[in-house]
C-alpha cells in the first residue's frame, strides 16, 4: 500500500515537472524572441547614430498599447554628458499637431465649433479671402495659408493677436481645398481658435482635458524659464561640429503648430488612448486618419494632424516633428498595433528611417522598400538639381527659380545647409528615384552620393517649372 502510495505520488510529481517545464519552454520562446529583437534594436541604433553623427537618442516599441522596450542612448546634454535615458524630455516639433487637432475634436464633439464652419466666424476682422477657409481646412493643410514669412522675427515676443495679424496680412498661396501644402502657420490659427472658443490657452486645455486624464504627468508646454528635471538640449551640426540649439522667443515657443515637451513615456500613454474612446469618440478618431478630399475629387494622404501611409500593405498613421535642434516620430502600424516612438536631439536627423527601421526588426514584413533609380527621361531636371546642390554648397542660391512662397522658407536655411553639404565633399552620383505628379506640381525624388554617405533631395516643380519645395534628408 504504501509503496504503490509512493508510485502515484512520484508519478504526479513527474507529471507536475513535465508541465512546469513545458510552460516555462512556452513562457521563455516569445522572451527570448524579444531579447533578440531588442539586441537587434541596440546594434540598429547605435549604428544610426554614429552614421548620423546624433547626441541622444529616446526610444520606445508599443504592442498593443503596451511598451516591450523603452531605453535611452547617448546623451541629453552633451556639455555635462548626460545620459539619455526614458525619462528624458525632448521637444515635440510638429508631432504636437496632433495633439492640436484632438483638441479641436473635442470642441467638436462639445458642440462649440463645427468642422464645415468658416474661420471668419471666430476671426471676425480675417480678409475676404478667409471667407471660404473652414476648420477642416486649416486642419488638413488645404487652407492656402503659407508658412512663417521671410521677415518674420523668430527672436521677439507676439501675442496671439499680433500672430493672427501677421497670418491674415499674408496672401492665399492657393484656393481653399485647392491643393495640400503643409502650414504651421495654418496651425498657430488653430491654436488661437481653441482658446477662442474654449476659453483656454490652447496649452491649458491640453493639460486639462488630454494630459492629466491620460497620466502624461511629464507632457507640457515648452518652457525654457522653468526647472524642468530630464529636460534634453537640442543641437543642430555647422561645418561637421555640434553646436547649441538656435534661440527663439518663448512665445513662440507655444503656439499650436509643436511647442510640446514629452518623453516616451508619455506618448506610449497616448498611444493606448488611441486605442480607446477615453478622450474622444471612435467616429472622430476616424476622420482624423482619413485622406483628405481636395476639390478636384483627389484625395492626400493626410487626415487632421497624421499622415496616413502603408509599406507593403500595412496601414501607418504617422507623423514627424522638427523644431529647435530636436527630431521627434511617430508611426504606428495600426494592422500590426505595433507603434513605434523616437526622439532625438540632432537637427539634421532622419528619425524615420530610424522608427521604420526599428519596426522592422520587430516585423520584416514593415521594411520600407528600397528605393531603386529609374530611367531619367528629363535630365534638364536633374540638371537642375545638381546645379541647386552645388550652388546650395557654395552659399549661393538665389531666389530666381523659386517660387515666391517657396524662397523665404529656403533662404531662410539655406546657410546652415549650404555649410553642412560643404562638409560632405564633392557630389560623386545623382539618380533619380521616383517622379510623381501632384496637384498639377511633378515631384522629383533623387539619391545624392557622396564618399560617406547619401542623402535623399526632393524637388517640387510647379507648372510653371518653378522650385515649390525642397526637402533634404540622409538616406
């Protein structure tokens, strides 16, 4: 009896074993799995930011609304070496409209504004051609309303009033709904619409009604007065050596078109908010993420404060911001729930080469296709564009093939990017990579090679063979 007692309980035992190690080979796989994914994510970025020359760097890999890594790299402050880590507090740049545009939707959903109202219904003194400009308009960049002037003074201090005056002193650059053309500008009247019609500083409301709520205890204003622990320095890079950040006046520094600090524990908060009604309704998250419909019947892929874009036939809601001597991404690959968050505090970063790359450590099936040249059927384009890149270089760009809305913003960089393709050395290769048509403007998409690096150059010509745009960034 007491043998066979004995038998039972040493065979119960074994069974108990059995499925303990079975569940511990279960439990450590996806562990395991993900110890290499985030060894991988080490060697990408620490390989990014040495290529891109980046001080600090803050992290964070979202599953379902819920953070599998968060980590710092390199430093926050170079001066006084200190490290990067996740608690850092970074400056938002235009990641911050989006923040914006959940404001005006709650406003929505309130009942104190409506989407189709025109502008001049809360700015009352506006030009007659805001007439037609409505919310929606200046929500997904189809107002026409341009950017910040050649003149404007980023070093004095404006109230609200005295930035409205300066918007409606500037001409439409197109029709409303004619044509996308990215404005922060568009945005700042956004920002004084909401303290209009709530009653609150645009920063006030968000602190009240999405960062409290959501436990974003770090997310704020910009603020360069206050002691701010983990606050990040920006830098920008001149002639290859790291400086400090520009100045800017601190009122500018919290208008609505990105003047946020956050850190990545902050945005993982907000990225399960949107996974959720807790701040507005499922209705208004989607029109957030919808294509905007131009009125020609086409649509662009930008919805209020997102851009919608897919790889492979997976859907990204993302956006990127740039202020200040810091570079700010969001994407999130709303098919997989994976959400991936950077920081950085260089300038001339690509931080989303960085996110996507990052995504695809953890997905491969997220891995931006490599961009390949094409047959150049119109080499006096390309011409053109080598000749930009070399006078760029040697400080000599002057405003004849730009458009007049295009030339304050270019002239306005052009020095510091003139000095920072200096340091490259001679071009050695252009290819064209893709040609597009938008908006009746062709849209040129080269890869710029160099002894150690390359770089992507976008150029916008408009119908009149005009420069519209141009966007410059490591490959």
């Amino acid at each position: 009896m007491y043998a066979s007692s004995t038998r039972r309980v040493l065979l119960l035992s074994a069974r108990l074993i059995f499925v303990f190690v079975v569940l511990a080979a279960g439990l450590d796989s996806p562990i395991r799995a993900q110890d290499a994914s985030a060894t991988k994510v080490d060697d990408y970025i620490k390989a990014e930011m040495q290529r891109q020359h980046i001080p600090g760097l803050s992290l964070a890999v979202l599953k379902d609304g819920q953070i599998i890594l968060a980590k710092g790299y390199g430093f926050a402050n170079v001066e006084h070496q200190v490290p990067v880590k996740p608690e850092t507090i970074f400056q938002s740049g235009s990641m911050g409209k989006q923040f914006t545009a959940t404001a005006v939707m709650m406003l929505v959903e309130a009942g104190k504004l409506s989407l189709s109202d025109p502008i001049t219904k809360y700015f009352s003194d506006a030009p007659d051609s805001w007439k037609i400009i409505t919310v929606r308009h200046l929500l997904t960049h189809t107002a026409g309303t341009t950017d910040y002037p050649r003149d404007f003074n980023f070093r004095r201090d404006y109230t609200e009033d005295e930035l409205l005056k300066r918007a409606e002193a500037i001409p439409l650059s197109f029709q409303p709904g004619e044509k996308w053309s990215y404005s922060n500008l568009g945005y700042v009247l956004l920002g004084i619409l909401i303290h209009k019609v709530s009653g609150q500083f645009y920063g006030d409301f968000l602190q009240e009604r999405v960062f409290q709520p959501l436990g974003m205890t770090t997310a704020r204003i910009i603020s360069e007065a206050d002691i701010i622990p983990n606050r990040a320095a920006g830098y920008r890079l001149v002639k290859g050596e790291l400086k400090n950040q520009d100045w800017v006046s601190p009122s500018l520094n919290t208008t609505a078109d990105g003047a946020l600090y956050l850190t990545v524990y902050d945005m993982a908060k907000w990225d399960a908010a949107l996974y959720t009604e807790k701040l507005i309704k499922k209705s208004s998250l989607e029109q957030m993420w919808t294509p905007v419909n131009l009125n020609n019947g086409k649509t662009y892929p930008y919805g209020f404060g997102w851009s919608l874009n897919e790889v492979r036939g997976h859907h990204i809601i993302e956006h990127s911001g740039s202020w200040q001597g810091f570079k700010s991404y969001i994407a999130r690959y709303v098919d997989d729930k994976l959400t991936v968050v950077v920081f950085v505090n260089l300038i001339q970063a690509n931080q989303g080469r960085i996110a996507h790359g990052v995504a695809a450590i953890y997905n491969p099936e997220l891995a931006p296709l490599p961009p390949v040249a094409i047959e150049d059927k119109e080499p006096q384009v390309t011409a053109l564009a080598k000749e930009l890149i070399g006078k760029a270089a040697a400080g000599a760009l002057e405003s004849g093939p730009f458009t007049a809305e295009a030339w304050p913003e270019i002239s306005r960089s052009a020095a510091e990017v003139g000095a920072f393709l200096k340091t490259l050395g001679p071009l050695s290769g252009i290819e064209l990579l893709e040609r597009t048509e938008q908006e009746g403007n062709r849209v040129y998409r080269y890869r710029l090679k160099y002894k150690d690096t390359n770089l992507f150059f976008v150029m916008t010509l408009n119908r009149e063979g005009k420069i519209a745009r141009l966007n410059l960034q490591p490959e």
